[in-house]
C-alpha cells in the first residue's frame, strides 16, 4: 500500500535561496532508490481554514521506503538546506485499500463501541 509525504512549506520570502535551490536541485537523486515519485507540488487552493504556503506531495511504495529515504545518508546529507532556509511540516500518511469508504469506517467505530459498551455492562 502506498505511502504519501505531505510538506506544508512555507519559504521566507516566497523564493528559494541559494541552499533551497541546492536542495531542490539534488532531492531528486535521493527520491529514485526509494521509488519516491512526486504528485503535486505547488501553492494549494484554501477553500477552508487557512493553508500559508505551499503542498508536496510525494508517493512511496510503502512507509518503510519512505522512512528509508528520509533516513538515508543521501537525504540527511541535503536535509539542512532545507531545514536552514524553510518552514516544514512533514508527515507521512499510508494511503487506504481499494474498497474504502468513510461510511465503512463509520460502521466500524459504531461496532467498536457497540462492543466496548456491552463489556461494560
């Protein structure tokens, strides 16, 4: 099951400097080990709340390859230059099976505590 990268990026002055352009020019090489492939990367649409910034969103084959990218030498080598020069919020998500639905997972909670309720008793 995919694995996606979410980065709320927020850059000090809206344009890269010199490190964020280094990191940008070398985070490609570290992503293609580890079968990170980019699906969006640009500033978002806010229809609720508020969004400063821009959305990365990268895929991986799997939460493991995605913690091995972060983790690789590769990666910790290039991560100051971001790091340095921009505010991140990264989080790592797994994505959900084919078959899913919201009101599926609504029926699960309701059977859990359904359950739980009559353990009570």
């Amino acid at each position: 099951m995919s694995t996606y990268l979410i980065n709320h990026l927020r850059i000090p002055g809206g344009i890269p400097n010199d490190e964020g352009l280094d990191y940008l020019e070398r985070v490609d090489a570290t992503l293609r080990p580890y079968g990170g492939t980019w699906l969006a990367n640009g500033e978002p649409t806010v229809v609720e709340g508020a969004w400063p910034g821009l959305v990365v969103l990268l895929e991986f084959p799997d939460r493991a390859a995605a913690r091995n990218w972060y983790d690789s030498p590769e990666y910790q080598e290039i991560l100051p230059l971001r790091t340095r020069n921009a505010i991140s919020d990264l989080v790592l998500i797994d994505g959900v099976p084919a078959d899913y639905t919201v009101a599926g997972f609504a029926r699960q909670v309701r059977a859990s505590v359904a359950g739980a309720s009559h353990t009570d008793d």
